[in-house]
C-alpha cells in the first residue's frame, strides 16, 4: 500500500474513532450539564469540558476505567466495507473543509483588527484594558492578543446611561480577566476542524453561553440586576452578534433569553448541588476520556496484532 493511501486509512479511522466517541459523550454531556442548571457555570462547562477533550484527545488511549477501552480501535471490516479509495475521499474533503473553514477566521481577525485601528479611544472610570469606541462593531467585544482591547459599539455608547454602560464594561472587562478570548479562539480552531459535527457546535454553543453566566454573575454583583438587563436588551436590540474570534455580550434569541431570567432570578444564580456536579465532572472525565485499544491498521489480522 503507498503511503498516500495508509495516510489517508489512519486518517479516516482516527477521525472516525474521535467522532464516534466524542459524539457519545457529547450526547450525554449536554443533557446532564443542563439538570446541573442551578450548579455554578464553573461546573457545568468543566462538565462539556469533558466532552470537548474527546473531540480533541486521540482516540486511541486506552485506561482500565475508560467505558470505551473495552473495545478495539478497528475492526478489519471497517477498511473492507469503506475501501481505500473511499478513505482518500473523506481525508481531502474533510482537509478542504478545515482549510476553508480557517481562512474565514483567518479573515474574521483582519476584520476585527481593522475595526480596532479604525476605533477612537474611551476613557471610563476606573483602570483597566483599553476601551475603544467603534463604529464598527455590532455588539459590545473583548479582543484578546497581545493588545487586549474592549470594543464598544458607538450606538451603543450613545444609547445607554453611565450605570448602563459600566455594566457593559464590567462584563467585557471580566471576559479579558478569565482569558476568555483565548478559549474563544482555541474553541474556533476545533469548530473549524469539526465543521461536519454538530454535537461539537452544541457542546461549543453551550460553553460559550456558560462564560456569559460567569461574566454575568460577576457584574450584578456590582450593579443593579435591572440596569444591568436593560443594558443587555439594548445591545441586542441595536444588531445581532457576529462571527468574530472575540467574545460578545450578547447572543442568540434563547440564550439571552435564558441570560436575563437568570440575571432577574436569584435563585437561579445559586450554588446548590455543588459537590454533586464536582462529582459528576470527575466521574467523567474517569469513564469517558480514555479512548479505545490503539489496534490499528488496514490489511494487518487482529490476531496477529493482539499477540
């Protein structure tokens, strides 16, 4: 066999192994962080967590806890019932669609970054990163990189009164102190590799959500739930969220949604069951992160390998 073709081969039944488990584990993952609703964000995304490391740890990394390990990677009729020849088709779609999938964020940071050179500063009070106004962007933004920025739409900054505002920029502000713009961008690059799955966008869809809880929490503990929910009903109301490798404060319909009734419910913002969700976080990742038996390869008899 040339070497295009078992490239190709381990390609196909490595991503096919992490798709398959990570797809498992995300369809358990997602429902169970969801009961987990009255448990502190925190918990709940290190529970997705969980499923986002099987969308990015190889696949074959068997442990004696492990559920999958009590399987091997491969079948031989995985290679008999797919063909050679149909393994090449999947690996250069699959690479094509990564590679265009990267070039739009590639894309979307020149745009981001243009909106930063083009912005005008804003001091408001207090210190902290820079805070820029633009004319640009849709909705409030932290940048991350090397010079981390907050943006904020010139429309907005118009619109909203001076606790409004500080509110908007508290949120920001908490993005920037929890890195959370890096997580953004490392998150885009699995989305990008994973454009096919579409448990990775609900696994990634909900993560995101859960930073907005943290940040959301850490601000209507400095100012007043009500301002607070106005601020986010305006911003939302001036333009919908784009696609930008940065983190906006606003979101789709039934998240913020679900972000202002949380905001107005105190009893939502509690930290019951803590201990529970701490213990279903480990007993996950302790079941489902290791991976199948690594008995791999096309045209090789299982026998001969497991000896």
């Amino acid at each position: 066999m040339s070497w295009p073709s078992a490239l190709a081969s381990e390609w196909t039944l490595h991503v096919f192994q992490m798709a398959a488990q990570g797809g498992v584990v995300a369809l358990l993952l997602v429902p169970a962080a969801a009961a987990l609703r009255r448990s502190a964000p925190a918990l709940r995304s290190a529970l997705l967590s969980v499923a986002l490391a099987k969308f990015v740890l190889p696949p074959m990394l068997p442990f004696p806890t492990g559920v999958f390990s009590r399987f091997a990677a491969a079948p031989q009729a995985f290679f008999s019932r797919t063909g050679l020849r149909a393994c090449a088709v999947f690996a250069v779609i699959h690479a094509a669609g990564f590679a265009v999938a990267l070039a739009r964020l590639a894309g979307a940071r020149r745009r981001t970054r243009a909106w930063l050179r083009r912005s005008a500063p804003y001091r408001p009070p207090g210190a902290g990163p820079e805070v820029r106004i633009s004319r640009d962007a849709a909705v409030p933004c932290a940048l991350g990189g090397r010079r981390p920025a907050i943006l904020l739409p010139e429309r907005l900054v118009d619109t909203l009164d001076a606790v409004e505002l500080d509110a908007v920029i508290r949120h920001e502000r908490e993005h920037l102190a929890r890195r959370d713009p890096a997580v953004t961008v490392f998150e885009a690059f699995v989305a990008a590799f994973w454009w096919f799955h579409p448990a990775v966008r609900a696994v990634l869809s909900r993560r995101r959500e859960l930073r907005e809880e943290r940040c959301d929490d850490a601000v209507v503990a400095c100012v007043p739930p009500d301002a607070y929910r106005r601020a986010l009903l305006s911003a939302a109301s001036l333009a919908l969220p784009g696609r930008f490798p940065a983190v906006a404060a606003t979101g789709p319909a039934a998240e913020l949604r679900r972000r202002l009734e949380r905001i107005a419910d105190p009893e939502l913002r509690s930290r019951k069951r803590a201990l529970a969700a701490a213990l279903a976080v480990a007993a996950a990742a302790v079941l489902l992160l290791p991976g199948v038996h690594p008995r791999v390869g096309p045209g090789i008899p299982v026998a001969r390998i497991s000896r």
